[in-house]
C-alpha cells in the first residue's frame, strides 16, 4: 500500500489514506484529468483538494458475505470537493444547481476509470460520499449507480 496526501500537483487528498497502487494512480489521474477540469468549466473555480471518509480498512462489505474492496486498498469514499478560494461541495443531497451539476459530472465521469461508482440514490450506506473502487468484474462490466 502507499500512503497518498496528493493525487495531481496542486491537489491534496485529505486526511492520508492507504490505497494500492493501481488505484492511487486511477485517483491521480481522476483528479487531474476529470474533476480538476470540471471545477473550472461548472465550479468556475481552481481544486484544492479531494477529501474521503474511508480508503483502506480491512473491513467486510455492508451484507457480510465478502470483503469490501477497502480491505485491499483498492476503494476510496469521496466525502467532499475543496476549492482554493476555501468553499467546498460534500457529496450528498441539497446542492444547489451548480453544485449538483458539478458532482453530477464528476460521478457521471467516474464510470470508466473506476468499476464500481456508488453514490446518493444508489442506497442509504452511500447517501453522503462517492465510492469508488477498481473491483474486476465478469466480462469488464462496470457497476454505476
């Protein structure tokens, strides 16, 4: 595992967390090509950092019956957006327009690089952050809701 505290230049990840090395890149690359872009173009402000509520814990999936994707470092839970001027977005309901124009792309364009991307709406365990992860699935099928 490798303890990442930035994915791109200029964009921290708070707090550290432990991530396998396949998806501290998939986060570096996420940050700088996707999210970075989207706070300029929908925000019309500069990414300052990305903060998670869970990276690497070993711990097993909310039904039990398997590991979480956490438990290998292969998972981050995006709970909210920083931006240099201060102000921030948290992943969750009651976004204004743009805000949730913003966390709409993001999660839109997370489905790709990443092979599960569970948010708001997708179940009450994800209502307040984005959880990404690099899970194989049968025939490279990709889980987005």
């Amino acid at each position: 595992p490798l303890g990442v505290t930035n994915l791109a230049k200029g964009i921290e990840l708070v707090p550290k967390a432990e991530l396998n090395c396949a998806m501290a890149e998939a986060m570096a690359r996420f940050a700088a090509d996707i999210v970075r872009p989207a706070a300029r173009t929908v925000m019309g402000r500069e990414l300052a950092a990305v903060s998670h509520a869970s990276a690497y814990v070993c711990r097993p999936r909310h039904n039990g019956m398997k590991l979480s994707e956490h438990a290998f470092g292969n998972a981050l839970d995006i709970a909210s957006f920083t931006f240099r001027d201060g102000s921030s977005v948290e992943v969750g309901p009651n976004q204004d327009e743009k805000q949730r124009k913003f966390l709409d792309h993001v999660r839109k364009a997370a489905c790709g690089p990443f092979k599960t991307v569970l948010g708001p709406g997708s179940d009450p365990d994800h209502e307040k952050h984005l959880h990404l992860d690099l899970a194989p699935r049968r025939n490279g099928s990709i889980f987005c809701q």
